[in-house]
C-alpha cells in the first residue's frame, strides 16, 4: 500500500530494490552547486547532472530495469523493441546489449542522424518509419507482434518508473535539505519516479514539473484533469519532450505527487543551454534544460529558505543544432546582435562605424556589405553587422549612436 495514494502500487520498498538491481548498470551522476546560479536564482540550486549518464540521458535508468524483470520473468520473447526517436531508444539498445538480447529500435525518418548512428553503433537494428513518433510506435506494435519481441513503452509502465526513480533517490541522499525539485516532463516517467522518490521520504517536499510553451499537454492538467491536445505542427527544440499523448500511469502519479507545472518558450530553452553549457561546461539538450530554463525565467515561486534541485535529463543534442542554439540563446539574452546600418558609399565610412562598435567594447562576428539593393538609396550602402554584446541595453548604446549621427539602422534580430 502507497502512502501517498492507495491506487499506487509502488512504496519506498520497491523504489529501493528496484535501485539495488541496477546499480551495477547505471552512473550515479553529479547533482553539482554553483554560486553564481545560485545568487542569479536567489536560493541554492543543485542540477543533477543526467547529461553525464551512460548514453547521455536518464532513459537507461527505467530501460535497464524494464530489461532486467522481463528476463527474470521469461518474457523477452526473441528480442526487445523500442520506439523513440533518441534517448529512449539508446537506453533500450545499451540495456539489452548489456543483457546480450537482439535489439530494434524504430524511429522517425527525421530523427538525428547522429541518435540514429549512436543505436547502431550500440548493436541496435534500426527501422525507419513515418514522419511522427506515433507512426514510428505503431510500427514499433507490429513488429513486437510478428516477430515476438517484448515491446519497451517509454514511460507508461510502472517498472520503467521504478526505474527512473533511483534518479531521484540519489538527489535527495546527496541534498536531503532539499525543498524543491524541478524536472523536465514530457511522458511523464521521470517526473513519477522522482516525485514518488521524493515525496515517500518527505512529503513536504515541491516537485515541479516543466514543459515547453509549444507542446505542453499538461499545461491544466492539475487544474482540472485536462490534457491538452497538441497540434501536429508544434515545433520546440526541447524535441526529446515533445509528446502529445502522456501516460495513464503517469498522469495517475502526477495527480498525486506533482505540486505544479510550467511551461518555458524556446528563447529560454536556448538561453539555460548557453548557461548551462558555460557554468558546467557540459551540453544540454533542449528537453533536458528546460528546469533550468524554468528557474532563469523566475517560473517558480521560491522562498528565502528553499534548496532547489534540477534534474537536467539529457545532453543528446544534435550537433548540427549546437552552434545555432547557442547563437539563438545568446540573441535572446542580448549577448548577440545583428544589425543593418546605412552609411555613404565612400571611402572610410565603413571604417567609421567599425570603430563606433569596438569603442563600446563590443565584438564584432560579421560584417557584410549590400549594394546595389532596391531599398537602399543610390549613392549609400547597407552593412550588416554582427556583434557580441554584454546585455540590451550594451545594444541600445550603439543603436543611440549611430541615430545621433543620422544613420538609418535596422535591429535584424529584434524580437
């Protein structure tokens, strides 16, 4: 019997085994403090750092545990089967290639290429299909049944759940004053088993979880019990959350052990992997920042005396996104601008407004030079410019500058 909820079937007993069986399997990661995080955000913050788990997410956590208990219970049939389009999917593939089982993974056609390499690299057959995740599950369903594999749901069973809460176990060995934990919620897996590791231990305890602005089926959910439905256009970088049908496993614990639930847009997303990235020097996916991103956007309500930890779930980006992303998180926070200033087309006016950026200290990236364009009068030419930049309002000087001198300029990445 749950403390929590009688219609719960895991206590704290079967969190603990469920740790003791994996143990042998998974990294028990760092939950790492900095102070200047913490001054920004106004309380002592820990981000257990699920980026430096083995195969860069939390997912082997629940998978390895799914995997070990289908063994034990002789259902493994010819192999295992996952759908996913990243984390999950190389979860599974290094779960059961550590048990020494066939593997498939099925996945979108427009999944990374650099998420699909890294399952086969692991011993994963990989399959291709459909434009969407849920095509990508539903062939998942048929191949399970044709071929007698045992079918891995991501977060929708309860022993993927145990399985996810030895993450939240080892946050509360490693901070028990903690007063808040803050993480990432797409399925739902994660959050239910570090909510219910929690809360079984100190029910006093806020979990939070996050969602992103563009796919967030809970956004009512504690409200009224509603999910949201997503529509099937919605773009977010925090790609690896973005699920439109949530789990009823799942959503029967967030009922009863989630305190509150946020969503963040994507200039925020981009903005905590930047921060991330710089304070850490470790990278984080989108979907595995979005805690982070919660807490720089001032989303949570925090007392003088709360301990905060953040559970940064993954760090599987896809490299081809890296340099945009940081470019579009440091857009956003004002440490980039780019900008189109009309000058005369003649000798020394460019050196001019060159010198006007670097005597504001700013650094330029870019410069590029439009002639001949139809909005720009005969006899002038347009400059784009690019700079780093401290803040907006480092910004605001150079654009105040050169309007005093009369030059017409066009902020490119205005908002």
């Amino acid at each position: 019997m749950n403390a929590l909820s009688p219609e719960l079937p895991l206590d704290l007993a079967a969190l603990r085994r469920a740790r003791g069986e994996i143990g042998d399997a998974v990294v028990r990661t760092t939950q790492w403090t900095d102070d200047t995080l913490s001054r920004r955000v106004g309380v002592p913050v820990g981000l257990k750092l699920e980026n430096l788990q083995r195969t860069g997410s939390f997912k082997i956590r629940g998978a390895t545990l799914k995997i070990r208990r289908l063994i034990e219970a002789g259902a493994v049939g010819h192999g295992v089967i996952a759908a996913s389009a990243g984390n999950h999917a190389q979860g599974v593939a290094w779960a059961a290639g550590l048990a020494g089982l066939p593997c498939t993974v099925v996945m979108p056609r427009g999944a990374p290429l650099t998420k699909i390499d890294a399952c086969r690299s692991l011993g994963a057959r990989v399959e291709l299909e459909g434009d969407s995740l849920e095509q990508a599950a539903a062939r998942a369903r048929d191949l399970a049944s044709s071929e007698g594999l045992a079918l891995l749901h991501p977060y929708d069973d309860w022993d993927v759940i145990a399985g996810q809460a030895s993450c939240g176990l080892e946050m509360l060995e490693d901070a028990p004053d903690t007063t808040v934990a803050v993480v990432p919620l797409g399925g739902g897996g994660l959050i239910s088993g570090v909510a219910l590791a929690l809360k079984l231990q100190n029910p006093a305890i806020r979990v939070v979880g996050v969602q992103s602005e563009a796919v967030a089926p809970y956004r009512r959910f504690l409200e009224d019990g509603s999910i949201e439905e997503v529509p099937s256009a919605a773009h977010t970088i925090a790609d690896g959350i973005r699920v439109k049908r949530p789990g009823k496993l799942t959503r029967r614990v967030i009922a009863a052990c989630v305190d509150r639930i946020v969503t963040v847009d994507d200039n925020a997303i981009a903005e905590a992997m930047v921060l991330l990235l710089e304070r850490t020097r470790t990278i984080g996916e989108g979907a595995g920042v979005v805690g982070l991103a919660a807490l720089m956007q001032g989303k949570l309500r925090l007392a003088a005396g709360d301990r905060v930890a953040c559970v940064i779930s993954g760090g599987n980006v896809d490299m081809s996104l890296v340099g945009r992303s940081i470019d579009y998180g440091l857009a956003s926070s004002g440490r980039l601008m780019s900008i189109a200033v009309t000058i005369a087309d003649a000798p020394g006016q460019l050196l001019r407004a060159i010198r006007e950026v670097a005597a504001l200290g700013m650094n330029i990236r870019h410069v590029e030079h439009r002639r001949g364009e139809l909005h720009v009068p005969v006899g002038m030419t347009e400059v784009i410019l690019q700079a780093e930049t401290r803040d907006f309002e480092h910004q605001r000087e150079l654009l105040r500058c050169f309007a005093e001198q009369g030059l017409r300029v066009r902020n490119l990445l205005a908002l």
